[in-house]
C-alpha cells in the first residue's frame, strides 16, 4: 500500500523538475536544439530507470516489471502524440520559438487531466470488475482502428474543435509573440496560439483514454499508472524536438504501436477472466520485441534516402498523414 507521503514526495518532484525546466533551461524561451533535446530525453529516460529502481528495492520485483514495462508503453504511445503534434504545428505553422510554449502548458494540462482519469479510472475497476471487459475490448478495437488510419490524411481544416474557437472567439490573424490573448483598440482576442493549445490539450486527451486503460491492463497500483505516466509526459516536449526532423524515419513505429495496444487489450481480457496466467514479464518482453522490431524496420526501410532534400520530402509526406481527434479524413482524389 502506497503512503500518502510518496504522493506528495513525487508530485514534489514533478513540479521542481518542472520548475527547472521552465525557470533555468528555458528562461529566454530560445529555440530548442536537437543536441540539447537529445541530452534532455536521455536525463529523462534515466532518472525514469532511476525511479524503477526505486520501485524495485522498496515495492519488490512485481512492483519494479510493472512500473517498467507501464512506462515502455506509456513512453512508446507518447510517440505518437509526436505525429500528431507535427502534423497541428506544420498545419498552422507555429514558429518553432512558440512551440515550446505550446509544448510546456500542454503537458502542464496533460499531467491534471491524466491524473484526475487514473483516479477515476481506479476507482471504477476497484468498484466494478466486469469494466475491465470494456478496457479491454476498447482498447483492442482502437488498436485496430489505428491501423487503419495509419495513412489518411486529416482535414484539419474542417477540425471540430479550431471551427468552435473560430466561431465563438475574436482571433487575430496572425501570432502574438507567444501570447494567447491580446487586447486591441479595447477588445480582447484569442491568438491562434491558443487555439492550437486548445488542440494539442484535447488530443492528448483522446490519447489518454487509449493509454490509460493501457497501462491499468499491467498493473491496478495507481501509484504505479500514474508515475509512468508521469515520467512518459515530462519527457515529452524534449522527445518532440529531438525526433521532429527525423519522424518519418519511424513511419512503421505506427504499425508495431497500434499492434502492441491490441496485444495489451488481450491481456486485459485474459487476465480478467482467467487470472493473472500472461506475467507481466512476457508483456515487457513482447512489447520490447514489438517496438524494436517497428523501429529497426523503419530504420532499415528508410536508410536509402540519398539527399537532405529527399528526406525533407519524406518528412513532409509523412506530416501530413495520421489522425488528429475532431479532424474529418480529407478525400483522396482519384487519379484521371
């Protein structure tokens, strides 16, 4: 059983990681560099692996594979927030030095959001086990539906949530700096800043109902969901810069991310009904190979991309493909 005090104890950390983040790395808002980012995800990833071995010499193995592998699927559905990010910030071409703004209250919100769902989330598999059915099954039907959309192209034009803003808001027509309101000759607008937050917060919100029913099918310790969750977002912005010129070199991750969920919500359903008969450690061990495997043939797919221009080609054609939540899929015009 969790104590409060680690509650407190790690949601301390969280707000001066935080703290660090926005007052010492990112004080002047300047652009951020692939090198830096790079360093940034890796300080991440290990002070995750840190915390795991945290987990695994105070809560004991089960706890520590548990946490490990939450995180792994946690962290590897992240990515695919990426997509998405790159596909809403090409759309309404963000300058790069607002991105981060954008980025940093985003997972500010993601983090308030994802942790009132987990509460709930616990508290209704604590009350109601036959819900575990319902995860389980939801997240099987979405793994499927993400392979079928792998390719479309999204109307985000016609995106439910921008028309509302639009239609209800005063929005200037172009940025602000990195403000999201401004007043002008004594009337007070919305930047479309804010509307591509508005956007960013609403999808990782979709996401988090696909991700969180995820990880309950490793483990029901909220403690643990949430702390994986957690260290999966923090890392988030930096991942974003450190892979946004090279995302399409992992246009298969899509293919091995949405099978893993299908995979999960199995486990989910087995589990539920006949016991714990998948460990937790086959599930870490599948889903590595699952992920590995996507990422190496991504790699290996792509290596033949002979000039700047080429990948930069690349990359354009896979920023416009994807599924951004409240977009209408834009369509194909069929050839003469």
């Amino acid at each position: 059983m969790t104590s409060w005090w680690h509650w407190v104890a790690f949601n301390l950390l969280v707000l001066a990681l935080l703290a660090f983040d926005l007052g010492v790395l990112h004080k002047k808002h300047r652009e951020i560099n692939v090198k830096e980012s790079l360093w940034l995800s890796l300080g991440y990833f290990v002070l995750a692996l840190c915390f795991s071995g945290v987990i695994f010499h105070f809560e004991g193995r089960q706890a520590g594979y548990e946490f490990l592998t939450g995180y792994l699927i946690e962290k590897s559905l992240s990515i695919d927030n990426i997509f998405v990010f790159v596909l809403i910030f090409t759309h309404f071409q963000v300058p790069k030095q607002s991105q981060h703004t954008v980025l940093f209250w985003g997972v500010l919100g993601a983090l308030v959001m994802r942790a009132a769902l987990i509460l709930a989330g616990s508290a209704i598999l604590t009350a109601f086990h036959w819900v575990i059915y319902i995860f389980g099954a939801f997240l099987i039907i979405t793994g499927i539906k993400m392979l079928m959309t792998i390719n479309d192209e999204p109307d985000l034009s016609g995106n439910r949530v921008t028309k509302f803003m639009r239609k209800h808001f005063r929005v200037t027509a172009d940025y602000v700096g990195e403000r999201f309101m401004v007043r002008q000759n004594g009337v007070r607008f919305i930047t479309p800043l804010l509307i591509v937050l508005v956007l960013v917060e609403f999808s990782d919100l979709v996401f988090a109902l696909d991700s969180i029913p995820a990880i309950f099918a490793i483990t029901k310790d909220p403690f643990l969901v949430y702390t994986s969750n957690v260290f999966a977002i923090l890392g988030l912005r930096a991942l974003f810069f450190a892979l946004t010129g090279i995302i399409h070199r992992f246009h298969y991750l899509k293919y091995g991310l949405s099978i893993v969920l299908v995979v999960v919500g199995l486990k989910m359903l087995i589990n539920g009904a006949f016991g714990p008969v998948i460990p937790t450690e086959w599930a870490l061990l599948l889903t590595l190979a699952i992920l590995g495997g996507s990422v190496a043939l991504s790699l290996h797919r792509t290596r033949g991309l002979p000039t700047e221009a080429a990948a930069a080609e690349a990359a354009a054609e896979v920023s416009r493909q994807g599924w951004v939540p409240g977009s209408p899929v834009k369509e194909k015009k069929e050839e003469d």
